[in-house]
C-alpha cells in the first residue's frame, strides 16, 4: 500500500510528519504529486524524515523540465534517501504544458519515450565516466564536464515509473520503464482489455514489471460517512472525464458523450454541475465503496491479480482509522493468497 501526499492538509509543513506516519503505520510507500507543490521538495522533506519507506513523484510533469535536470534531481533524490527513490514520470495534457508551464508540446508517445533514453543516457554517462552522447528529435545532449558530473551514485539508479491512459503512452512505458503507473481515472474493464494487452505487445512477458493501479474508493464506517466521500469522488471523475485526452476509457464503456458534456461544462467553468451528471453506473465502474472492509474485498477482487501496487485514492477528507483499517484488510487479503 502506498500514501499520496497530494490528500493530506497542511502542504510542506506537513509531509515530514505524514511521511513519518506512514512509515510507522506500515505503508509500504508514499507519493508526492505535482499539483501544489513541487513533488521533489516534497520528497526531499520525506526522505529525511523516514528510513524504510519507498518514496516516489507521482507524478512529476516531464514535459515541464528537460531530461537533464530532470536526471540531476532524480539522482540527488536517490542519494538523499539511501537510493528509495522511484521516478514517476507523466505527460500532463497540452494546455498545462503550453499555458502553465510555456513548454513546447508535440508528438507526447514518441517524445517521452526519447525523454526516459535521454534520462538514461545521462546517468550512464555520469556511473561510466563515458562521453555523453545522446542526440535524438527531440533532445539533443552532448556536453559533460567533470565540473557538472555528480560520478557515479552509490545506490544505482532509480526506477523510472511512466503513468499513461492510452494505448500509445501505455506502450511506451512498457518499451523504456520500470513500471507503469495506472491513471485513477481507469475501470477495471480498460485495465484488463486496453492496458494490459498494450503492455504485454510492448515488451512480451510482464515479468519484473511493476503496474501500479490508484483505486478511486468511497470509504466510510456508516451512511452518513460514504455519502460525504461520494460528493468528492463524483466531481474527481466528473473532473477527469471533461478532459479530451482520457476520452479513450469512457468510450470503452460506451459513454463518450458523457465525455462532450463535461468538457463543455469545464469550458464554461460550471464545476458544481459536473459532478451531478456522474450516473451510479458510472461511479461503480470507476471507484468501490463501502465500508473498509467491502471497500478492500472489492479492490481485490477488480485488481488483486493484476496490479503489483495498489493505493487509496480518496478525494475527499477521509477518516485516517477508516484508511488503517481498509489497509488492513487489503493486506489480509494479499496474505491469504500468497498462503
């Protein structure tokens, strides 16, 4: 089980002890995302603050930095952790990378793939001593002095982690990663008839592969409590669905014109509306609820077998005894089919 910074209040100031938290609760990672706050200071606070735990961006926007200082700050991350560190790395849509970040965009599939080689590229050069030399469409870099080589890192490198929804990202994550991460706006159906053929045609066998799947989950103890969560993972799908780039799991489902409906809802702004249009049997598809007892056996069932990571994903306040007591579950049901 994994915990994301990204659903915690209180920011920076609280990662430290989040980080320490999970650590003493028996998580087995924690996550910075990119939203707030920059995921690598984040995770720099988290590293000081822990000793066993994995720390992982997830994600860090790639298309927002370039493979070098992206390498450099992976680098550094692994050796401030004692090499913990996973690399999460995601596309983010066009109008982020253009608008909000002033980053040229084009060609996403082909241009993360030359990222990750490019990422590699530098950390070979710099454990080898050898000349780098990676030219490609996209990133050209052919210059390392011994004044900028931070040498060899004691710990190896990182695992490089890329999240994607289509098939043609998909692809590309199972040609150059470490692992995949899944998108929390994903069903179970797309998982096992997109995702996991995408992968498989990429690379063959998914031995030592790593798919890691956030679940969107409505958990509470009673009533009153799973109606509160629902609010917030009715508008978390709504928000997902009005963009044009994860169209591609609502028409699996036969529901792309819910997908124009949303997005014109998200151009006029009319947030509150959104949500309302999320139909029962579309929350079903995409989130479990229950208690955390229903909400774990319903995780297991939809990803126990092809998920090698799972994590709550909860966009709403939820009650930390009803999260402890999910993951406990989720860990007894991982136990007895391991027995």
């Amino acid at each position: 089980m994994l915990i994301d910074s990204g659903t915690l209040s209180g920011g920076l100031t609280a990662v430290e002890d989040a980080a320490a938290a999970a650590e003493r609760d028996g998580y087995d990672g924690f996550s910075a995302s990119e939203t707030a706050h920059d995921p690598f200071v984040s995770l720099a606070l988290a590293a000081r603050a822990t000793t066993r735990i994995m720390l992982r961006s997830e994600i860090a926007v790639a298309f927002a930095r370039n493979p070098m200082n992206m390498a450099m700050l992976a680098n550094d991350l692994q050796q401030v952790s004692d090499g913990r560190f996973q690399l999460g790395l995601g596309s983010q849509v066009r109008p982020h990378i253009e608008r909000r970040f002033s980053m040229p965009w084009s060609h996403p599939a082909p241009r993360m793939e030359e990222f990750i080689a490019a990422i590699r590229a530098i950390w070979e050069a710099w454990a080898t001593g050898g000349r780098l030399a990676f030219r490609g469409t996209y990133y050209q870099h052919t210059l390392m002095t011994d004044f900028f080589n931070p040498g060899p890192n004691p710990h190896g490198n990182p695992a490089i982690m890329l999240a994607a929804v289509g098939e043609g990202m998909t692809a590309v994550a199972g040609r150059v990663a470490d692992g995949m991460l899944c998108h929390g706006f994903t069903t179970e159906q797309y998982v096992r008839e997109r995702t996991i053929p995408a992968l498989r045609g990429a690379r063959g066998s998914l031995d030592g592969f790593t798919l890691c799947q956030p679940v969107l989950s409505v958990i509470g103890s009673d009533p009153q409590a799973r109606a509160s969560a629902e609010v917030g993972v009715r508008r978390q799908i709504a928000f997902y669905g009005s963009t044009p780039a994860y169209r591609s799991v609502l028409e699996l489902h036969g529901w792309g014109d819910l997908g124009d409906q949303l997005n014109a809802l998200s151009r006029r702004q009319e947030w509150a509306q959104m949500g309302d249009l999320i139909t029962d049997d579309v929350l079903d598809a995409f989130a479990v609820a229950g208690t955390p007892a229903e909400a774990a056996a319903a995780i297991w069932q939809r990803f126990g077998d092809v998920a090698t990571r799972v994590s709550l994903y909860t966009p709403y306040t939820a009650d930390p005894a009803d999260i402890a007591a999910t993951t406990a579950a989720l860990r007894a049901h991982q136990e007895a089919a391991a027995s």
